[in-house]
C-alpha cells in the first residue's frame, strides 16, 4: 500500500498566495493536519476535508500523527505557514521519516514571510540578505546575538522573524541594541509588515532608531536594511548597485 504525506508551505495564508502546486497537493489529500490557526485560514475550497490539530509546541506529535494516518491508506497533508522548508515542518518530518521507509514524502514549497513581506514593502531584499528568527525557544539567544553581530558587519539585509510575544516583549529592542552596537546607524532604512497577505495587512517605514521603539506583534515581520538601502517614495528599496 503506497503511503503519501505532503509538507505543505501556504504561504501567508489567503488562498490567492497559495501557489497552484500546493492547492493541488491539499485537493488531492484525503486529511489535512497543522496548526488550528493554519486549518482556519483554508476557506471554504477545503471545508469538507477531514482535518486534525494538534496544539502549540506539539510539533512533534503533529508529525507522528501524520505518518499514523498515512499509514491507514489516507494521502496526507502536513499544513505549514510560509514555507515549509523556512522554519516550517519539513525537517522534523524528514527526521522521523527516517523510521517510516514505507512512506514517500514529498515537501511543496510555498511564499515565505520575507517574500511576501518584502512585496508589500516595496523591495528590500533586492540583494544579499538573510533571515533570523528572535524567538529563543528552540535556538539560545546567545547565538541569536552571534548571529545578528555577523549580519550587520556583512551588511546584509536582515530580515527578522519572530521579533516579539508576551514572553519576548523586548526582544526587537535588544536586536535592535545589538545591531547598533555592531555599526548600523540610527538612520538605517527599515521596515515591518503586519498580517501579512490578509485583509488587516499593515505596512510601515522607519529608521532602525524608530524601529528600536516600536513595540510590534508575533504576526510582524521586520526588514533592516543594508547601507544601501533608502526608502523612496514611503518604499523601502535596496539597490543593486545599476547606473541609473
């Protein structure tokens, strides 16, 4: 018996940013599984499929779930916001496949926050950037910090994930702190988007000073930046380094 799980990446969540191979993967599933925020998101194309949830921080049991209903017969769908490959599921579910030989895993990649984002914001990753994540549960803030250090004195565009929850109220400001410490000024462009791809999407532009004091929430994603970037036209732009 052929046993399918795919790992769905879709996107910011409305279905017009689904890309048409992970629409198709969910329509060809028989039960779609992830998080209650990502199953609510679906809409009406997909109301009739059997769904199951497991709760926050139950990532692990999310994944045995899956291979448990694949191997019943049923073509599952592993739901994952953004990408799936960027801070999504498919690398737990490719380390507990390892136990599942039986069961063919195929990853469906979808539009990740700093692409979405960036789009809303104009084009801030227009060159080499990278992406960093604040959250501090399952990577040690010290080499968070590490990390952010090495970015800024690379000048790359930063692209921040995860910049604050209750728990984490403070931790864009001491990203902030750490890359002004390492030598962005207080005048480097900057930007945030808010619920990205939906109805209340909100798009700003800042200097990383007046980003340091913007409290934002989980569902924000925050671009710095690089020494080349400027805003234009309230568009944060980083240039490529053409002739105009």
């Amino acid at each position: 018996m052929k046993q399918l799980i795919y790992i769905v990446g879709m996107g910011p969540g409305e279905e017009n940013m689904m890309t048409g191979q992970a629409i198709q993967a969910l329509e060809q599933s028989d039960i779609i599984i992830g998080y209650t925020t990502y199953l609510d998101l679906l809409g009406e194309r997909f109301a009739q499929k059997e769904k199951k949830t497991t709760g926050m921080r139950q990532e692990i049991e999310r994944c045995k779930l899956c291979f448990e209903e694949a191997a019943k017969g049923k073509v599952v769908s592993m739901l994952c916001s953004g990408d799936a490959g960027v801070y999504g599921m498919a690398a737990p579910m490719l380390e507990i496949g390892k136990d599942y030989p039986e069961c063919e895993l195929v990853v469906i990649p979808g539009v990740t926050a700093a692409c979405s984002g960036a789009a809303a914001l104009g084009a801030p990753v227009n060159h080499d950037f990278c992406v960093i994540s604040l959250s501090d549960l399952l990577t040690p803030w010290v080499v968070i910090e590490k990390r952010l250090q090495a970015a800024v004195q690379g000048d790359f565009v930063i692209v921040l994930y995860n910049p604050s929850s209750r728990k984490r109220s403070d931790y864009l400001q001491r990203a902030c702190d750490i890359m002004l410490a390492n030598g962005a000024t207080e005048e480097r462009a900057c930007g945030f988007v808010e619920n990205i791809g939906r109805e209340e999407t909100k798009v700003t532009c800042c200097n990383l000073g007046e980003l340091r004091e913007k409290q934002v929430n989980m569902f924000t994603t925050v671009f710095i930046g690089n020494t080349q970037s400027e805003i234009i036209a309230n568009r944060l732009v980083t240039k490529r380094g053409y002739h105009l």
